[in-house]
C-alpha cells in the first residue's frame, strides 16, 4: 500500500497552469488555435481571436465521419447548409471538396474539410472587426448543423485570457 501511495504522489503533476494571455499572431508568426471536430460538437466551446490577427488553424478530426469547418457570418453558413445539401440530394455527392459545392467568392468565409482521425491546417487572417452579426464555426455536412456542430467566435482584447 505504502509503495502505490508513493506512485500516485510521484506522478501528480501539481495544479493546472492558467491560459496564458492571448497574443495576437502576425503574417510573419501566426497564433496556433487548435479546434478539435467531434461527432456533433466542437472544441473549444467558444474560439478567441484578436482582430486583425493571423491564425494557424489546426483543425483535427476527432469523430467517426468527415467534418467541415466553415468560418464565416450567417450568411456564408446558410450558405455552405444549402450548398452540402443540394449536393447531397441532388447529385448523390459524399461531403467534402466537391465541385458541385461551391460558393460565389463574394459570400466570404473560410472552409476545411477533415476526415475522421485527420488533421488540416489553415492560416486565416481575422477580420479588422467584428461583423456585425458576429462570426461562427459550422459544420455543414448534412445533418451536423441542426445536431449542434457551431462555435462562437468572440473578438476579444491583445493580452485577454481566455
């Protein structure tokens, strides 16, 4: 008893550290954000950026299907809902990069597609300021949006913990 005491106290690694202060990424150095794609959610619950920024996304797929990340107003979500599910429906298409879904370029946005288990990487320079509908992450395979698959995006102050 004594000696598995001894393991369990060896191997406490002590208090979690705070979130370090947010610093804001540039061109020449982007700020890593990791956002973690499970089966109906997102991770984090919310995605903190500073406007202006650059961000390199590391958008992993840690679910069972292909996800997407869309980043955009509720403009550009409706935008890819209608777009996946004509595919889906109309030309009998599986998710993903698709020719049949496309947007006009001038509904913006960003969009990566992960397949389960994988990892894409993005840079993404954020907005000089909020929209005035704010910015969401959504998942636009058919049927992820309406299970919940969203994250707010918050604009938040150079130096804000998150």
């Amino acid at each position: 008893m004594a000696i598995a005491a001894a393991v369990v106290v060896a191997c406490d690694a002590g208090a979690v550290p705070p979130t370090p202060p947010i610093s804001p990424g540039t061109a020449a150095a982007p700020r890593e954000v990791n956002i973690i794609a499970r089966d109906w959610s997102f991770q984090p619950a919310i995605v903190d950026v500073v406007a202006g920024e650059t961000v390199l996304l590391h958008v992993v797929n840690g679910g069972l299907e292909v996800h997407e990340a869309v980043i955009g107003e509720g403009s550009a979500q409706d935008a890819w809902e209608r777009a996946e599910a004509e595919a889906a429906a109309i030309h009998g298409q599986r998710p993903g990069p698709t020719p049949a879904v496309s947007l006009d370029p001038s509904i913006g946005g960003l969009r990566v597609v992960v397949e389960s288990g994988q990892r894409v990487d993005a840079v993404w320079t954020v907005p000089s300021e909020q929209p005035p509908g704010g910015l969401v992450i959504g998942c636009h395979i058919p049927g992820h949006w309406a299970k919940g698959m969203v994250v707010p995006i918050r604009f938040v102050e150079p130096a804000a913990i998150p």
